[in-house]
C-alpha cells in the first residue's frame, strides 16, 4: 500500500477541537513552526519526569535528590509558561497537560517523599497527610482547569491576585 493510498484512507477521520477550532497536524508545519508549538510541551515533559524520577528516588531512598529534583520540576515549571507566553503557544492541551505534569511533580511526588522520608514510623498518619497533600493538589488543579479559559478575556481574574513588580 502506497502512502498515498494510505493517506486517503485515513482522510475521512479527522481531529476535532471541543470548541470547534481546526485542528492542525504538526507534519503540515514547518520545522520553525514545530519547534515554537511543542517547545512549551518539551518544558512541561521536563517537568513532569522530573517528578517522575522523585518518586523513584525516593522509593530507594535517595531523599535529598528526589527533594532537588522537586526544585528543578519548579523551574521547570516555570520556563514551560514563559516559553508559551514567549512564542504565543499557549493552548488548551497545553494547560491540561501542564495541569497533569504538576499533579505528579507537585502532589504525588513531594507527598510520597514525605511518607517515605519523614513518616514511615506512623504509617496510618503518615499516609492520611500525604494523601491530604496530594487530594489537595488535585482539587485545585481541578479547579484551575474548569475556570480557565486560554482564549477568555485577560481583563478579570478569580482567585487571589498577587502583585506584580513594575519594571523601570
């Protein structure tokens, strides 16, 4: 089978956006494109191996690396959303998965370390106050991705606002 023939038979199905919005194949882009969409993605899978990997750290008990690499999930974090914001990437998916990527980075990992580091010795209170930690997360993650529009208007905001620095 040719990959013409291929092609067309696959042509039928397409990819739809939940609010409507054309979906694009990264194989139609240029290779410039490509990089500027999916670098925020590189940042967020960065991140979120790091989180990863703090977890397995800290099942063999190598605490202090797996409590840096929570640190590098942060900065991580950070520079996934000043890259977005940087090439005008932000999207949809990429606010889910950077919500998934801080779950495992920010919730699972650090209340797993917790169990495991500080309290192994109180197994039924130790596992209530990492659960706490972790249903935490995931209830203001859960928030954040219901309330959040990427496309909605930037003007208003709900929440707590911090203050932002004035530059010179």
């Amino acid at each position: 089978m040719t990959g013409h023939a291929r092609r067309r038979r696959f042509a039928r199905w397409r990819l739809e956006s939940h609010s409507g919005a054309e979906v694009v194949s990264l194989r139609q882009l240029s290779a410039k494109e490509q990089l500027r969409v999916t670098a925020p993605s590189l940042f967020t899978t960065a991140n979120m191996a790091c989180g990863f990997s703090s977890v397995l750290l800290a099942t063999n008990e190598h605490f202090q690396l797996a409590a840096v690499l929570i640190a590098v999930a942060i900065i991580m974090d950070i520079a996934d959303g000043a890259v977005a914001r940087l090439v005008g990437a932000t999207s949809p998916f990429g606010v889910q998965l950077d919500s998934l990527a801080d779950l495992v980075s920010f919730g699972l990992a650090p209340a797993f370390l917790v169990y495991t580091w500080v309290l192994p010795e109180w197994p039924t209170v130790g596992w209530g106050a990492a659960f706490l930690w972790l249903a935490c997360a995931g209830f203001r993650l859960a928030r954040f991705n219901f309330t959040i529009d990427p496309t909605d208007d930037k003007r208003y905001f709900v929440g707590l606002p911090r203050p932002r620095p004035r530059p010179w």
